[in-house]
C-alpha cells in the first residue's frame, strides 16, 4: 500500500477485521460529541511513513474523551523531510484537519517532539529553515498553547511484503 510495486490484496479476513475496528473507534464510548465549552487538546505524531492527530476534551470527571481521529500516509517528498519537520507537519495538518472545531477557541497542542516547542512558542521566523518558516504561518490563524507530553501509544509495525508473498488479483474477481 506504501508503494506502487506492491500489489494491494483485500479479502474476506481483511474486511471483517476493518468492519470490527471501525465498529469499536466509532462506538459511544470511544467517540463523543463536541462540547464548545469544554477544554480541547489536540495531539499529534509524525512517523517515518505517516502522520495521525487526535482531538480530545476534558469531561468533568476529569477523563479525557476523544472527539474525532485523523491520519493519511506521508507522500514521497514528505517521507523525506526532516524528522522535526514531519512532527511540525503533523501538528499544522492536524490543526487544520480539525479547523471546523478549531476555528475562534484556545486550544493545548500536545506532543511528544521536544523540540518543537521552541519553534510553536517563542522562535521568530528569521531563524527556522523556509519549510518550518511555511508551516509556522499556516499555524497563525489559531490559537493555541504548545507543550510536550510523553505519549503511550502502541506503534503499527508495518511490514513491507515480498512480491511472491502475494496473490495477484483483480478487484472484482472471484479467484
């Protein structure tokens, strides 16, 4: 999937396990509905293959509950930045991906990229690299505070599969 030369394989044991998880990350407790009132944390990450961001808010039993989830794959030229780039890429994408809940409220901005913090909070724009000077920009129109947390998070291994691994099939085909 993370390369044209690999051919995409989608079956029967494929489907019910993405039904499975997309039934349990859209359930009740898992997904809420968001509250304009309550505090808003977004949290992001950047891998070597792609980028994911996450929107909470604080319930009043102090839990955080999450209100949406996002993630894409980086593209070829993506894959290639800097690694404190992709982190910086993660949080203005992320931003933006949520922008509808964004937009006029202050928001906590979590990662765990330490070295971001500097470039979202106190450094001025002669001093970043033009990319990071761009994604600042696009980071302007919001309003947000910038900290770092250590998150837990389980990492998806992926594996790349070797071409006779793979049954050639068509999509549609019954064999």
């Amino acid at each position: 999937m993370l390369s044209n030369k690999v051919t995409f394989v989608w079956e029967a044991p494929q489907e019910a396990v993405f039904r499975k998880l997309k039934k349990i990350l859209s359930s009740d407790p898992v997904l809420m509905i968001f509250d304009p009132r309550k505090e808003i944390t977004v949290t992001t990450d950047a891998s070597s293959y792609g980028l994911g961001a996450t929107i909470c808010q604080k319930q009043a039993d102090g839990r955080r509950s999450v209100i949406a989830y996002a993630s894409r794959t980086l593209s070829p030229t993506e894959s290639r930045y800097a690694q404190i780039e992709k982190e910086a890429l993660a949080v203005v994408w992320g931003c933006e991906k949520f922008r509808d809940y964004l937009t006029g409220m202050h928001f906590k901005i979590e990662t765990d990229h330490k070295p971001l913090i500097p470039i979202f909070s106190k450094k001025n724009l002669d001093d970043l690299s033009p990319r990071l000077q761009r994604i600042k920009l696009r980071m302007m129109k919001f309003s947000y505070t910038y900290s770092r947390k250590v998150i837990v998070r389980r990492r998806c291994i992926v594996k790349k599969p070797s071409e006779s691994s793979l049954q050639k099939r068509r999509i549609g085909s019954r064999n």
